[in-house]
C-alpha cells in the first residue's frame, strides 16, 4: 500500500500535484525548525531573564547593575531596555522627542525599546500561523486536484467506468489531505503553547520596564554611579 500509494502521489501525478507535495514538505520542515528552536529559545530565555533580572537589582547603582545584565543577560532581552533609559539626557534639544517631563520621555523610550525586543521574541509566530491556517487547504487542493487527474486518465482510456477504478485513486489522493492536517497540527499546537510562553516573558519585560521607569523618574543621582549621595 505504501508503494502504491508514493507511485500515485509522485511518480504517477503531474508537475502540480509534485509542486503540492514539495510545498507541504517545505512548511513541515520549516514550521519544525521554529518550533524546535523557539521552544529551546524561551525554555533557556525565562531562567534567564529571572536570572538576569534579579543580578541588575543586586546592584549598587547603575553603572554596577549595568555591568550585571549585561554579564547575565544572555538573550540580550533586558540590556536594550536599560541602555535605552540611560541613553536619554543625551537626547535633549529643541525637538518633540525632549518635550514633556522625564517620566513621559522615559516612558516613550521604554516602550519603544520594549517593542524591539518583543519584536525579536514573536519571531517565527507568524510563519506557524501560516502553516497552522493554510496547510490543511493545500493538502485538500492536493487531494482535489489528484482526484481530477485520476478521472481523467480514466476517462481517456475509454473503458467503461466501474467503481473499482475510482476507489483506488481516489482513496490514495485523500492522503493529501491528511498530509496538510499532519503538518497543520503541530503548528497551530506550537503557535499557542509557544505564545502563551512569550506571553509571560513579556509580562516580565514590562514589569521590568515600568520598575526601570520609576527608579530613573523618581530617584536622585546617587543611583548613576558610586560616590555622589556623599558628595552632596
């Protein structure tokens, strides 16, 4: 059966239902590699960043918890948050970006370096989305179209139609769609479990983000380097 099945499939089909075939191997392989590697991503990623995290607040000032994130924080999530804060009273000037007071200039920044990192995070959620929506309608385009082919060739033999002739074919073409169910499957599973995973990162990051905007709004100098509360 399985021998039968490929010959019909591949060997007997034509260069469309190939292409289908080829193309429903292409999302497999390439919503797989996401997953794989998303799901050692965020499964290293969350010790991380509570790792990462929790150093940055061990730190004296600034200078010292900067130096701290950026020894632990290996994914890089935190550090652009915290250079991005430290980064704005050397954006002064006349201009839009220098109006309203410190609190709503960090939070703009904040936010924008807040949506980079996320931006790196929701990698490859889109490519599972688009195999998990559209892989079960190229199986069945598959499946469709593999039934057209097999009317056809009987037709064109001339003989007289028996149900035995339509069986076979028909049933061998149906493997397409359970082919674009088989690679739909994973992805869609894959692009909820991994989402919710992303989903408490980024409640992390924005907790670590609105922390961030407080201390730096609301303290004094003594946070920026060692030295300057007793200089006072």
């Amino acid at each position: 059966m399985g021998g039968s099945v490929w010959e019909t499939v591949w060997q007997q089909g034509d260069a469309v239902s190939r292409g289908i075939a080829l193309l429903l191997l292409a999302m497999s392989v390439s919503s797989w590699v996401v997953i794989l590697w998303k799901s050692w991503v965020l499964r290293r990623g969350v010790n991380n960043l509570q790792a990462a995290t929790a150093a940055f607040w061990q730190g004296e000032h600034l200078d010292d918890g900067q130096q701290r994130l950026r020894q632990a924080d290996r994914r890089r999530w935190l550090l652009p948050l915290l250079l991005a804060a430290r980064e704005l009273p050397a954006s002064g000037g006349a201009t839009l970006a220098a109006a309203g007071d410190r609190a709503q200039q960090l939070t703009r920044v904040l936010r924008d370096a807040l949506h980079r990192v996320l931006h790196r995070l929701q990698f490859g959620q889109v490519l599972l989305a688009t195999v998990g929506a559209t892989a079960p309608f190229v199986g069945l385009l598959g499946t469709v179209w593999g039934i057209f082919h097999a009317l056809t060739g009987i037709g064109a033999d001339g003989q007289a139609f028996r149900i035995e002739q339509v069986s076979g074919p028909v049933g061998e073409a149906l493997i397409m769609t359970a082919a674009g169910l088989a690679v739909a499957i994973p992805a869609v599973l894959a692009y909820n479990v991994l989402g919710r995973q992303i989903g408490r990162i980024e409640a992390e990051l924005e907790g670590f983000a609105r922390d961030l905007r407080e201390l730096l709004s609301h303290s004094d100098t003594s946070v920026d380097r060692p030295g300057k509360a007793e200089s006072r």
